[in-house]
C-alpha cells in the first residue's frame, strides 16, 4: 500500500551537549546543501542533549530553505509548544513541523490533550479564543496565534498509541521497519474510524545503516539500499525516510545517491511516482462549499487555497470587506490566470471576484462560497529603461512598495494616499492621489497593459496596440479582464513636503468654501486632502487636512502652506521634509479581519460652494456617517481630454467620499448632497444603484463601453465591479 | 546611597512583536552595531501580538555574534524550570556564553490561566520562583554529585541528570517590586531587573529597595554586591531640558551617571524600537556615562 505522497529525505541531527556547538550548523549546511528537505532535531535526553526548540531555532536562523522537525518532549505547557513553532515558523516563512514523542507511560491521553491543544491554538480558521478542556490539558480563553503555513504534526511511537495517530496525527514515525505493516493496519482503520483519509497521515522511517560490504538491512551498496528501502515506499507507504547517523561520509551517501536512486526507482514502480497531490484533513474538507469542483482545479497555480486551509484565515477577506470564498485561486503568470479564469467559467451560478491586494471597495473582490482569482503574488516592480522612467509592474504590488522601488530613481508615480492600495484595482480605475493637481491621475501615466479576456486569451493593450480596450481599461478596467502586467511613465519627483494640519473647524461651512478656495488657488505642486471627523459631543470641531508640496525649500512650502494655515486657528501641525516613499510608507502587513460590506459613497464636484458646505454641515451633524473626505483633483487631471480615457470626469475639482455604517442610513444623507455632484470616481462606490453607471462615466463614454463589453466580454464574466449591464432603459445606452 | 562599583553595561529592550516577524531580529541586529551589550525582550506568551520569547532569542543568538540575550523577565509560570534551565544551558553553550536569565513570578494571571497555566497567588508566585532557580542552578551544576533532588512544593525534581552545563556561570536576574520579591533577589539573584516606569518615586524608590535586597543578601551571607543592580528605562532624545531621560545624549549621560554613583545602577537597559535611538544611547550615551562614572570612582 502506498499513500501517494511525495517522498522526502531527512538526516536526524546528533545534539550532543558535548559537541563543538560548530558541529549542528555545519550538519545543517551540509543537509541543505545537498538538498535534503528535513533536518530532524531530536527531543533527546534531559541531561545529555540539547535542548531541541532551542537547537532548532539557532539552526533556522543559519539556514534557508531546509525543513526542520522539532521533537518535543513531553511538556507541562502545550500552549507554549503551540506558540515556540509558530513563532519559528513565521521566522522561518513556513519551514517547521513538529514531531511529539509519546511516553512509555502515557496512554495517549496527555499526547492526545497536547495534540488538540496545539491545533486549536493555530486554528485561526475558527476566530475568537482558543478553548479546549481535556484530561491533563485545558485552554481557557487564549489568543490564538498560526503558524505561517499548516505545521504538519507527527507522532513518533511505536505501538501503545497508534490509534491515536490514526486519529489525530499527521505523520506517523517510526524506527522500526518490521512495525510498518501491522502499525500501518491500525493506523489507517483508527483514521478511517475517526472519517480520516489514511492518506492524511504520511508515515516516516528512521534507519541507522552503513555503506561498503552487504551485511544486512541498510549496509552495503546504493543498490543494496535502494533495494531494502524500495518496499518499504512501495509497500509500507513510507513517504518520508530519515537517517540516523553520526558519518558525514554516509549522510553524504544518502543525499547524494541513495535518495536519487530510489526516487528513480518509485517513479519506474509507482504511476504517479513520487510526486503526490495535496491530501487535505477530513477537518479540512468539512469546510468546503457546495458547487465547486474542488478536485477539477487546475493543475499549475502557484497555491490554491480552500476554505479548511491555513492561508484562507488571510486570504478570505479583503481590507474593508468580510468575505468566505469557496476556493481561491492564486497565479503568478499570465498562463496560470487564463487557466484559472477557464476554471470559473466552467463555475457559470458561482461567483468570481479577481483581487489584486485586496483594498476594494466598489470591487468585490471577495465573495460568499464562490470563486476568487488571486493575483496578490504578481507584484514584480521592474524598472524596463531609466531614459523614458518606464516601469513593468505586477497587479499584485502595493503602492508603498511601487513608491520604495521608484524612490532611488528619484521618480514617483501619482497614485493614491494609502500604501496598502493595490495596483491591479487602483490603476483600473482611476487613481487620485497627492500628486494628482501636478501629475494627474494614475491612468494618466500608464503606457500599455498585458491582461487576460474573458475568452482566456493574453493581450497587450496600448495607444498601438488594441487602443479600444487600452482607453476602456483606463477608467473601467474591472470590466475587461485581469490584468497581469502594467507599464508606467514613472515621473521625476524628489523631495516633498508632508503637512498633517489639525485645525479648528466649527464653523465647518467656512472652512470647507476657504479649503476648496486655498486648493483651487494654489499652483499645481500643492494636493490637498481634508478629513472632516463627524462631530461628537464635548469635541471640537477639527478639520485634519493632509497636504503634500512638491517642493523641499522651506520658503515655498511654507508659502505654499501659509494659506491653508491661515483658515482657522491650528491645533497641531506637523510639516516634515520627506519622499513620497515615506509618505506612502502607512500600510500594515497584518491580515485582514474585516466583516461585513463597506458601505461608501462618491462624488465629484467643481468648487466648494457655501451652498455645498452647508450641506455637507448638515450631514456631519446628522450622525449618519464616519467618514468624510474631500481630495483635490483638477488641475492636470483636466489637461487631459474627456474622450481620452474612459474615467472622463476631468473637470471636476474635487473628489467627495462619504461612509457610514448603514447603507440607508448614508443614502438619506447623500441625498442632500447629490444635487451638488457632478458624477462619480467608481473606486470609492460602494452600492449597487442602477444608476450609478451613469454616474460613473458621462453618455458618451458609457455607450462606447458597453459597445466595447459586448465584444470582449458579452457574457459579464467580469462582473465584480461596476459591471456594464446592457444598456436597456439606460440614459447612457441610447445610442446603442 | 551606594555604588556596589559594577562595571557599567547597556542593553537594549526589544519589543518581540509577531509581525513582522523579522522584525525584532533586526532591532537585535540594529542593538548590536550600536555596540550595545545586551538585547532583552519582555515575555508574554498570552499575548498573540508577541512572538515566543525563548524562540526569538535562540534564532537571534544564531544571528549575532557578540551582544548577550536575555528574557526581560521570562515568565516562570508558563515555562518549565527544567526545560528553561536545559534550554539556558543550551543555549548558552551554542553561544559561546551570552545567555542571561532575566526571570519572574509571573504576572497578568488570566493570560496565564487561559493558556493553561496555574493560577498562584503573588506569595506562591514567590515561592514557586525560588523553588525554580534551585531547579535550575540545580541542573546546571555537573560537578555536584548524584542526581538532582529538589522537593518543592511547585517544583519537584526527583533524581534528574544534571545538565547540560552553560559556558558560563548564566547571571540568574529576578524583576522584583514588592518587599517579598525583594527579600528573594537579595537571597538569590545575581542581579535585580526592575523598570523605572513602575518604580513608584521614579528613581527614588530606589534607595529604600536596595536596602531591602542588601539586608536580605546580608542574612543570607552574601556581600550586597553580589546582586548587580539593573534597569530597564525608556525616553526621549531632544534638543535638551526635558526631564529624566528627556534630553540630549549629554544629559542622559549625566542622569544615569547619576544612578550608577548614587544608586549603583551598572545594567542600562533601554526600551526602544527606533534603530536610531539605539543608536544613540550605544554609541553616544554609553561612553560618556562610563567616562562620568569612572572619573568619579577615580577621584
Ligand atoms: C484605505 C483605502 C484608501 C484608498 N485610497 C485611494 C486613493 O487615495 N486614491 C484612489 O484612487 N483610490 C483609493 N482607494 C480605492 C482603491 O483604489 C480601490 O479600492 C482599488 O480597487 C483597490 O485596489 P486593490 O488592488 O487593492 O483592490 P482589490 O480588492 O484587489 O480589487 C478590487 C477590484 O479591482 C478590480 N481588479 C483588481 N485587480 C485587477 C486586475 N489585475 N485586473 C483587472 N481588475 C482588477 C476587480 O474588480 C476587483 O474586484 C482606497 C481604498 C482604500 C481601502
């Protein structure tokens, strides 16, 4: 019987207290060298040995890409097991199993309590604290905290406990090979007892040997070895075969001829040889979601994340936007998204969203039990030639990223305020930013784009090639594809002034008319964003304006400044000379733990009129919303022609976003704002009215969108985000 | 007012934050070029947002190569006294000698109790401590003979081999406030790691605790000197004339010169995630202090 997994080889280390401590580094270099794929470091005895979490984390620190098992002991403190691996894996970026020794003495019980222990503290899948009651073990109330990747858990015994590995463990270990075969028939009926696969359960066999004369089992020639080893994977399902031994020479031997030699010789024996597809746990499985071809997925994806994975806790909901995909796909190349979009339309009812870095908000880019497209890996910032500033960058970058990469080029690309914004939705869209009154929008700077149509084919679009679909994709690009690759003309931007001004707003309606006068009045190399908190009892009225000016010398920015200054009396300021790199330096890395749908509305508007300040009063007193946030926009933004792109609003001079957390609670204060806007920017959307359409893009280019969607994507795949709906009873679609 | 006349050391305070988890390794590293002697994290195996301490420390020891490490204070009722005296050893070893043991009783007992830990009361909670450092001087002493006995009432250890033996004679510091815990350290620390922040007249209070710790010390037959007096402090770098701690590298020299002559502070540790600020107080403050306190020694 074998289990169809991937074989892999491993030397278990000597931890010797008496070594020279040299000795554990060098055996880790020599084991990763050669390209074995585990390092076993041994629970060991008190007294003699060293301490294994100790070993294995000064090991990790001293290598890269090697496996390492940790064997533990029996312990007092499974939690503080639980935490110590996922601590190091997290250092070490996914490198660390763990390995449970069980007692001579122990039924099972404190190993079955130390085994549930550990899982539910990584089990971030389930939020909320970790509890768990057993016999000699209990969790009450702690945090969880996971591993980087699903640490697979083996348990090293020999016979007392091996229904408890085929219940609980995912690897079973051993060192004795005449115990393979009936070990492995209580094993698999305890896992399938328990509705577990037997195949989750990997079993592994530690061998002491030696080369040169045959003299028994696992002394003699490469052929001897392979010949005494070749029934225990065909037969005994061994997948993992680790070698005990004190001889560089022979470890040497194992690495370098035995473990080639018998993987030629499954591969020859077994039809699918030694390569092995995922077994996921019975647990694991539990959580799929009906409708989705979960064993039909395509072959070559970089990773593919169900919801009983480990990755799905970050990878399930998006910055602002709680989500339970069914399956998310993640590609790195241009290939892997065609053959992932193939996969979502053989999916027809179920859902597909496409995520970039995952900070949508008009787009969805999560979803309830359907199907995303994850391109978060491609996010590759290459510079393609320092003369014309052109730069290759991935959908997946962030802009804090793309500003860090520019920075030492002295360029910078205009896009918007936060770093953890994505490139794939932001440059689709629009892009405003604090550079924007000098620089334009996003779109304005991109040169071509490689994406993938509905129909799956790859193209490049640009002002030569495809012009159609490069115009659509500025402005509406959710609609046309996923792209895999943009292409910017990067700007020359050095130093910029960062001021972060909170001043007195009480007389709000003054403040916003002077804001938008100061903004419209001051040449291009000011960009000015405000943030008017919802007034709360007890609390001054402040406006927090977040200002940046292309400039370093102090006289300018302080001239440029002084207007803003003067509107009303200051609280704290803060005016640093920096990069735009640091300023966009603002994103946190944590994964997200939205829930729930955001719910944000935008508008464009001309100038600030005292009639628009009065109503937008009105709606910060009302209590209806969290958030409100006027952004500069005009100046070369509007050098750019309407028909150019499909964003068209260029004349507007001033981007409004509303929040809230009720979407008709925020709809009835929209209202008295609504007949002041002129159009909308679709990426700080959020609600699904017919006409915002209409809103977003003006007649003209509403119907040649549609025109243009009818061609590449008649059948709405991409309906994620602002999806272009037949132009039936549609103001926009008269020409049709 | 004494001057136990330690030579001075400064250390760093590292936050052991999970994310990035590179993160506190390179504070270490940043610790280390800023010729600092020491880096030391604080230990709160409750708290998600913090990386396991012990784990940080063995994968930062394998990066470094002078500074020493050390728990800032390990919490003893999540640790083992025999795993932690094994994994001290071991580490200590692998190091070549760079392990301190900065160790407590053990606070915020509902993230210990959730985590599976025992619940003591703060006179258990110092018992128990006392029971651990037998246990784990106890293991590491090879030369004693026979096996290790240790009849606790928190901690028993009945005929254990001894070992392994650290490379060196692994400093045993205890975080202590209250005269019980005070009274202990003056026992049986080799040195005493409390933090200005919660010295309740700032250093004030100091003078009134290192009596108690020498008169303990003094009971139990030791010299007063034979328990380093540490610090873990925080602060500010500024143009000058703010107060402890609140100046410019000048000022804060003087101040901890001050605390080493009248107090007999020799341990600085100073709690700071900003590369630059550790800079400052290795390259800047750290001379400047020992060249005041030496001259005053001296003189
Ligand atoms: C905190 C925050 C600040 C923001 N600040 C600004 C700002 O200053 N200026 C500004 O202009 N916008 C801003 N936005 C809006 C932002 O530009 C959009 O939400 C954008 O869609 C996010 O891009 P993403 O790649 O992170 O999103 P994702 O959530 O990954 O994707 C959102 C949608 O974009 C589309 N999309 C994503 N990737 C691709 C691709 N490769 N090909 C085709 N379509 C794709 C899909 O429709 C998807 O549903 C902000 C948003 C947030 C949450």
């Amino acid at each position: 019987m074998n289990y169809g997994h991937r074989l892999r080889f491993g030397l278990r280390l000597s931890t010797d207290a008496d070594h020279e401590p040299d000795h554990l580094i060098k055996s880790a270099a020599l084991a990763e060298r050669w390209g074995l794929d585990l390092l076993v470091v041994p629970a060991g005895t008190a007294g003699a040995d060293l301490e294994p979490g100790t070993v294995s984390s000064w090991i990790a620190a001293a290598t890269g890409s090697l496996g390492l098992v940790v064997e533990s002991p029996p312990t007092p403190h499974p939690a503080m097991l639980a935490r110590a691996v996922a601590s190091l894996d997290q250092l070490t970026a996914g490198r660390v199993e763990l390995a449970l020794h069980a007692e001579a003495a122990d039924s099972g019980e404190a190993l079955g309590d130390t085994i549930a222990v550990v899982r539910e503290l990584w089990n971030v899948l389930d939020r909320g604290l970790g509890r768990y009651t057993g016999r000699l073990h209990r969790l009450s109330g702690a945090q969880k905290a996971a591993p980087a990747h699903d640490v697979p858990i083996a348990v090293h015994a020999d016979s007392h406990v091996l229904r408890l590995v085929g219940r609980q463990a995912d690897e079973w270990s051993t060192g004795d090979v005449t115990a393979l075969a009936e070990g492995n028939r209580v094993v698999d009926e305890a896992a399938r007892a328990a509705g577990r696969d037997p195949r989750e359960i990997r079993r592994r066999i530690t061998i002491r040997g030696d080369v040169g004369e045959r003299a028994g089992t696992f002394t003699g020639t490469t052929e001897d070895w392979v010949s005494d080893l070749l029934p225990l994977v065909l037969d005994h399902g061994v997948g993992t075969v680790v070698l005990d031994t004190d001889s560089e020479d022979l470890a040497a031997r194992f690495a370098n001829d035995v473990a080639p030699a018998l993987r030629a010789a499954v591969d020859a024996a077994l039809p699918h040889g030694w390569s092995s597809t995922r077994v996921r746990r019975a647990a694991a499985l539990a959580r799929r979601r009906p409708g989705i071809d979960y064993e039909g997925t395509p072959e070559g994806m970089a990773e593919v994340v169900e919801p009983g994975d480990l990755a799905y806790a970050r990878l399930r909901s998006g910055y602002l936007r709680g989500g339970a995909p069914g399956i998310v796909l993640r590609a790195t190349t241009a290939e892997q998204v065609a053959q992932a979009l193939a996969y979502a339309r053989r999916h027809p009812g179920v859902p597909l969203s496409r995520r970039s870095a995952g900070h949508g908000v008009s787009g969805r880019s999560t979803n309830d039990g359907g199907i995303v497209i994850d391109v978060s890996l491609m996010n590759t910032i290459e510079v393609l030639d320092e003369k014309t500033r052109r730069v290759r960058i991935g959908p997946g970058a962030r802009w804090a990223e793309v500003a860090a990469a520019l920075e030492p080029y002295g360029w910078a690309l205009s896009s918007g305020d936060y770093g953890g914004v994505g490139v794939g939705g932001l440059a689709t869209a629009g892009g405003i930013g604090y550079l924007s009154r000098e620089h334009g929008l996003t779109i304005d700077h991109l040169r071509a784009v490689e994406m993938v149509l509905a129909d799956g084919s790859i193209v490049r679009a640009s002002d030569v090639e495809n012009a159609d679909l490069f115009w659509a994709v500025r402005g509406a690009g959710a609609n046309f594809g996923i792209v895999t690759a943009f292409e910017f003309e990067a700007d020359e931007v050095g130093p910029v002034a960062f001021a972060q001004l909170t001043q007195d707003a009480s007389d709000v309606e003054r403040y916003l008319v002077e804001w938008g006068r100061v903004v419209e009045q001051s040449p291009r190399d000011l960009t000015s964003f405000v943030i008017l908190p919802p007034s709360r009892a007890g609390r001054p009225a402040v406006a927090l304006s977040h200002t940046m000016v292309h400039a370093a010398d102090r006289e300018t920015v302080l001239a440029r400044l002084e207007p803003l200054a003067a509107i009303s009396p200051m609280y704290a300021q803060d005016v640093a000379i920096s990069s735009y790199a640091a300023v966009m330096n603002n994103a946190s890395d944590d994964a997200p733990v939205s829930r729930g749908e955001p719910v944000s509305r935008s508008g464009l508007l001309r100038h600030v009129t005292p009639e628009f300040a009065a109503a937008s009063a009105r709606v910060l007193r009302s209590g209806a919303i969290g958030w409100f946030q006027l952004r500069a926009v005009g100046g070369a933004v509007a050098d750019v022609p309407a028909d150019a792109t499909a964003y068209a609003h260029r004349d507007a001079n001033f981007s409004l976003v509303v929040m809230g957390g009720d979407d008709e609670v925020v709809d009835a204060a929209w209202e008295l704002l609504r007949p002041f806007l002129d159009g909308l920017y679709l990426s700080f959307e959020s609600s699904l009215r017919p006409e915002r359409l209409a809103e977003a893009f003006p007649p003209a280019t509403l119907s040649r969108l549609r025109r243009l969607k009818s061609t590449y994507d008649p059948e709405g795949v991409f309906d994620d985000n602002f999806a272009l709906t037949p132009a039936t009873n549609d103001p926009g679609g008269s020409d049709q | 007012m004494t001057d136990y006349g330690h030579d001075l050391w400064f250390g760093s305070f590292v936050t052991p934050a999970a994310r990035p988890p590179q993160a506190p390794v390179e504070l270490a590293l940043a610790s280390e070029r800023a010729g600092l002697d020491l880096v030391s994290f604080q230990d709160h195996p409750y708290q998600s947002a913090f990386q396991d301490t012990w784990t940080l420390m063995s994968y930062v020891a394998a990066r470094t190569e002078r500074i020493r490490i050390s728990g800032n204070v390990l919490s003893l009722p999540l640790r083992s006294p025999a795993v932690l005296a094994r994994a001290a050893a071991s580490l200590d070893r692998l190091t070549g000698g760079r392990v301190d043991l900065g160790i407590g009783a053990g606070a915020f007992w509902d993230g210990i109790a959730a985590m599976g830990g025992r619940r003591l009361t703060p006179g258990q909670a110092v018992q128990a401590l006392e029971e651990a450092v037998q246990v784990i001087r106890g293991l590491w002493a090879t030369d004693e003979p026979g096996p290790l006995k240790v009849d606790g009432e928190y901690y028993s250890v009945t005929g254990a081999k001894r070992g392994p033996a650290p490379a060196h004679r692994i400093p045993i510091h205890i975080g202590a406030y209250k005269p019980r815990m005070l009274r202990l350290t003056g026992r049986i620390a080799d040195g005493w790691l409390p933090s200005l922040g919660y010295l309740p007249d700032g250093p004030a209070s100091l003078d009134a605790m290192n009596e108690q710790i020498d008169e303990a010390a003094s009971a139990a037959g030791r010299e007063p000197a034979a328990v380093s007096r540490l610090l873990n402090l925080s602060g500010r770098f500024t143009t000058g004339g703010g107060g402890l701690l609140q100046g410019t590298p000048g000022d804060w020299a003087e101040q901890l010169a001050d605390l080493a002559l009248q107090y007999g502070v020799s341990g600085f540790i100073l709690a700071s995630d900003e590369p630059a600020e550790l800079d400052l107080f290795g390259h800047e403050v750290a001379p400047r202090t020992r060249e005041l306190v030496q001259s005053e020694r001296t003189a």
